[in-house]
C-alpha cells in the first residue's frame, strides 16, 4: 500500500505532552497501523515530559 502524506489534510494542533507552541500533522490510520507524522513549530517548549522518560 502507498500513502501518499501530501493527499491528506494537514491540522495544526497544541504540542503534546505538557508542551507550549503548536505542531502540524497528518494522520492515517486503519484498523492494523496508526501513522502521524508531525512537524513542531518553533518555539518555546517544554521537556519536562522529556527529562522525565530520561531518568
């Protein structure tokens, strides 16, 4: 199967986990695969969520 990303509508949502700023994705999922590519606006964000997955 192709999945051609450019096909599929864009939405510009809050950063996840905590975060401040926004971030773009596409997202395709069926009932066996979930994929979401994203892309994170600059910014300020925050890696608590980050450092935390690292200790």
């Amino acid at each position: 199967m192709i999945i051609d990303f450019n096909d599929i509508e864009q939405m510009t949502i809050p950063c996840m986990n905590n975060g401040e700023g926004m971030m773009t994705v596409r997202m395709y999922h069926d009932e066996s695969y979930r994929i979401i590519p994203t892309t994170i606006h600059p910014g300020r964000q925050n890696w608590s969520a980050y450092t935390k997955l690292r200790r």
